[in-house]
C-alpha cells in the first residue's frame, strides 16, 4: 500500500474514532467545565465504545 492510501486510511480510522466520541452528548457539547471531569467523560465514552465494539472485527 502507497503512503498516500496509508496516511488516509489512518487519517479517516481517527476521524470515524471522534465522530464515535461526539455520539455522546456530554462530549459534544462540554458539559463539564472542569478539564478533569471533562476528561472522565471522554474515557467514559470511550470504555462504552470499546464494549459495545464486536469481538469479531479484526485489527490490522
């Protein structure tokens, strides 16, 4: 695979992770003004992410 088709398919893996993130409302819009519990909240969302994510898909 080209560097260009690796450098994309990385950049678009990235972006399809924060588009994941802001499906959680607390996240997108910032509920939480405090940077600690601002950081919660994303590792939060992205421990419910990680669980809801099918065995079955392999990782490259």
């Amino acid at each position: 695979m080209t560097t260009v088709a690796q450098r994309y398919k990385d950049r678009n893996r990235v972006e399809r992770a924060f588009h994941r993130l802001e499906q959680f409302r607390a996240v997108a819009t910032r509920y939480d003004k405090l940077k600690d519990r601002y950081e919660a909240t994303v590792t939060v969302a992205s421990i419910m992410i990680w669980l809801r994510a099918k065995p079955d898909r392999s990782q490259p």
